[in-house]
C-alpha cells in the first residue's frame, strides 16, 4: 500500500472529507487529491503531523503498511470528536479573538495575553487547539481586574440593587387601557422584528445603497419581495434573495426574537411567577432544540446538558456572556409586571443569568423595566430613565446610554446622535455589531428621535444596521406598550395577520390574541 492509499484509509476511517483533512493540516484540497492519487507525496513535516495526529508510526504511514496501519489505529488511537464538524459557537478556542476583547471590556489584566490568544485563533480546529484553548480559560478565570478600572458591575442580584439609582416617583395605575397596550407591546414586537428580519446581518456600506435604489431611504416601509431584483443579487454580496419578505408571509416568520416571547409566557405558565433560574434552563432544554439557540444561548445550552447549572452555565467558555442575546428575552417580563419596573427587572434577572454576566444581565432587565414603566406613560425619556434605575450606575451600560439620553437632551442631532455609535463600535466586528451596549444605544436613540411615532421609531432603529430585527423589536414593543395597538398602522400589522410561527415543541404556530389574553392572565397572578 502507497502513502496515498495509507492517507485514503486513515481520512475515510476518520470520516473526513478530502476538504476537511485538508483545513487539519494546512493544504490545499487538490493536495490532499494529489496524494491519494499517488501524483504526489507531503513532505516530511506534514507526514509528521499526520502520523500524530492519528497515532500511528510515521515507518507505517510512509511505507504503507496496511495490517500495521489497522493495528496501531485500533491499539493506540484515541477516540476524539471530528473537529472541523464541530460549530464555532460551540467551540470555545475558535472564539478566542472574541474572549480576549470581552476580558480586556471586563477590565481583566490580560495584555500580556494577546498574541497567545491571536496565535492559537488562527490554528486549525482540532485537538491540539483545543488543549490550548482550555489553557487559555484557565487563564480567563484567574486573571485579576486592573488597578483603576473605572466600573463596578457585579452579576449577582443583591449587589446589582445596591448599586441602583431607582425613581423615587410612584408610578401611576396603567387603568383600564391595560389589553389595548399589552397588544400593542406583542404586535409592536412582531412587527420592528419583522421589520429587521430580513436585513439581520447586511451592514450599512450595503444597506444604506440597497434601500436608496429601492425608494425606501430614509426607511419607511417594510422591505418586499418586489424590492429585490436580478441586479440587486449580483451587486450585493448580502444574500437579499434567500430572505422572507412582508409580501409573502402569512403570519410572523419564525424568529429567535419572537420565540423568546412565547418561550417566556410558556415559562409563566409551567413555573409560576416564582420561577427559578434553574426552571428556565430546564425550559430551555425541553422546549427547543439546540439549533434554535445562538452564540451565548448555545454556549449555555451546550453548558446544562453538560452539567453545568446557573450562574456557572453563563461562565463556562461563553467568550459571549455580555452579548445582545439576552437583551432580547426580556420583554414578557416586562409585559406581565406593568407599572412595577423592579418586579419586570429581576424576572429578567432570573432568565438572564443562565447565560450572560454582568452588561448581559443588565440590558434584558432595562428592557422589561422600560416596558413596565410603558405601561404608565408616553415619555421616552421616563421610560429610558426608569429602565436605568433598574441596574447599578456603576456600568458601562448605565454610562453609555446615559450619554445618549444627555446627548439628546443637550440638542445633539439624530444625525450626530447615529454618526458618533456607528464611530464607537465598528458593526465589521462581530462582537460590536451583537454587543448589548452598542445596540442598547440605538433602541434608546430611537425611541427619543422617534417621537412616539412607530414607524418613524422602528425605520430608525433598523436603518441604522447593527442587530436590525432584535433593535426594531425592542423598540417597537415598547412604542406598543406605551402607545397602545391602535398606534400601529394597519399597513404594519396586515402581514402579520394575527398569526405567529415559533420552533417551540408542541407550540409551533400560535395567534398573536392568544397571547395577549395569556398575558393578561399571568398580570392577574400578581
């Protein structure tokens, strides 16, 4: 037996493909083609690395011994996972780029670090990165916060209390009005998401374009089918055409952002309103599959069928734990506690913490505080300000939209306002693009821009790129609640059709009127 055919035997025994054996060891797919055709031979490192990597006498690899070959595998080679099949999200060194930037956020002593960490990012996906991964967590873990490090942001609910600065102004009943906003908060969800849905992703060097050839810039409308045309999908890289657009929908898509919703009144449901952190990493488990989670989500999903359980499951190799993922769930907390912010923000205290720390944490409890504090009152500065008191004054989160409330306050323009985030976080890299604060920032831009005005509001916050659908849900949820369901034209709410897809077991398709009269069912438990 040739080199080749011994190379043949040990991918196709691996179940590699030729394009995968390949990524291992830094060639080219024609090489590996090449070789086991017999044209040509590796040279004498990449034999190395091969008869390493699968445990086997570099005299048997090179002389082709077959019998020797078989023998050693089943003798001396371990069993390992295919690497290169393995998601990058779930993939702890394949994000350590992403690890390294969050621990330098989190003010950890870590510069010493940084070429470590960009050196094995850049190594092939297998197991001697994977080593060197664990490695490095061992060094996230022990990594001590920087003398000076201006903020102080805990993860634990009592601490976070401590460190609010809460209204001292009771909030007013919401009367008898309370259905009309809590189907203006469902439906105002739907329909911002529904809004971004199709453009998650596209960043605004193409967007911006894309919506001014199609006569929808400034943002006004939904984008449709009609809108995409044979030009637009050879001039774009962002691949508008395997989208689904308002003009052919019947009812919501399937969204992260809208399952989250539902997810969370099921939670109410089976639990109570005493839920426990630990319930709502078993709901997880139960009523979705893997695939329906995303970055820090699928990290912690990965994490509770490992074992590991609340807080620990948000820790554990999640370089994502202060992504927007959360932000995005707290929405039903805020619609079943209305007019009672602090309630709003530890029910999203509870959910948050099984997958994010710190400003993870605090922008899902903003956000349902806002929309309790919605329940009260049409002033998007109230509504902001009562969301902030809601988490310490002491973070990064606190300080950054607080910059945009002020900005605002102080005459500084929408123009100025957009320019001056898009300046501070690059949307070219991931981590901005899907951090919490960055697109915290524009929700809060858009709902004082805005007006009150809904689609004016949620056009804002989608054009302006970033997370497109998880920004025009929040904004819109809580324009419904603050607004009411008649706030939203009917040119919005057509499509949607009173009907919500969702990936949830034993839920799938549900109406968005069932949901609202749930809802206020769970209001009455209070």
């Amino acid at each position: 037996m040739t080199v080749g055919n011994a190379i043949n035997k040990l991918r196709t025994e691996a179940k590699l493909t030729q394009e995968q054996f390949a990524t291992l060891f830094g060639v080219s797919q024609q090489s590996v083609q090449k070789w086991e055709n017999g044209l040509s031979t590796p040279d004498l490192e990449r034999l190395v690395k091969i008869s390493k990597y699968f445990d086997v006498s570099l005299d048997a690899l090179i002389l082709g011994n077959d019998n020797r070959i078989v023998e050693e595998m089943s003798k001396n080679r371990e069993i390992k996972p295919q690497y290169p099949n393995i998601h990058r999200w779930e993939f702890y060194p394949s994000n350590l780029r992403t690890e390294y930037r969050q621990s330098i956020e989190e003010g950890l002593d870590m510069e010493a670090y940084e070429e470590i960490f960009r050196a094995v990012a850049a190594l092939p996906q297998n197991e001697i990165k994977k080593k060197l991964g664990d490695i490095l967590f061992e060094v996230v873990m022990g990594a001590k916060q920087k003398e000076g490090y201006p903020y102080i942001e805990p993860s634990d609910l009592e601490r976070i209390r401590e460190l609010r600065k809460p209204s001292d102004k009771p909030l007013s009943p919401v009367g008898e009005d309370l259905e009309r906003r809590i189907a203006g908060a469902w439906m105002g969800r739907i329909c911002g998401c529904m809004l971004g849905k199709p453009i998650e992703g596209v960043r605004t060097a193409e967007l911006i374009p894309f919506l001014t050839e199609s006569g929808n810039y400034p943002m006004h409308r939904y984008i449709y089918r009609s809108d995409i045309t044979p030009e637009t999908t050879e001039k774009y890289r962002y691949a508008f055409a395997g989208k689904q657009y308002a003009d052919e929908i019947d009812g919501m898509p399937v969204d992260d952002d809208t399952n989250y919703t539902v997810l969370a009144q099921k939670l109410i449901t089976k639990y109570g309103r005493d839920f426990t952190p630990y319930d709502v990493s078993q709901a997880w488990m139960k009523w979705q599959s893997k695939d329906a989670y995303c970055t820090a989500e699928r990290v912690a999903f990965c994490n509770f069928v490992n074992g590991y359980t609340p807080p620990e499951s948000a820790i554990y190799k999640n370089p994502y734990r202060e992504w927007i993922g959360a932000q995005i769930r707290g929405d039903y907390f805020g619609y079943i506690n209305p007019g009672n912010p602090e309630l709003a923000a530890e029910m999203a205290w509870r959910d948050a913490s099984i997958s994010h720390i710190k400003n993870g944490i605090y922008g899902e409890m903003w956000v349902a505080a806002m929309l309790a504090v919605a329940a009260t009152t049409r002033d998007p500065e109230k509504i902001i300000s009562g969301g902030l008191g809601q988490i310490p004054h002491t973070s990064r989160l606190y300080e950054k939209i607080t910059s945009v409330l002020e900005g605002y306050r102080g005459g500084v323009t929408q123009k100025e306002c957009f320019k001056s985030i898009h300046q501070t976080y690059d949307e070219n890299s991931s981590h901005d693009w899907c951090h919490t604060i960055s697109n915290a920032m524009i929700v809060a831009a858009a709902l004082l821009y805005g007006k009150g005005d809904f689609a004016k509001s949620i056009c804002m916050a989608v054009e302006t790129g970033f997370d497109t659908d998880c920004n025009g849900a929040t904004v819109g949820s809580v324009l419904g609640m603050a607004y009411g369901i008649e706030s939203i034209p009917e040119t919005w709410t057509k499509p949607i059709q009173d009907t919500l897809h969702t990936s949830i077991f034993k839920v799938g398709t549900v109406k968005i009127s069932d949901c609202v009269r749930k809802t206020l069912e769970h209001i009455k438990l209070s």
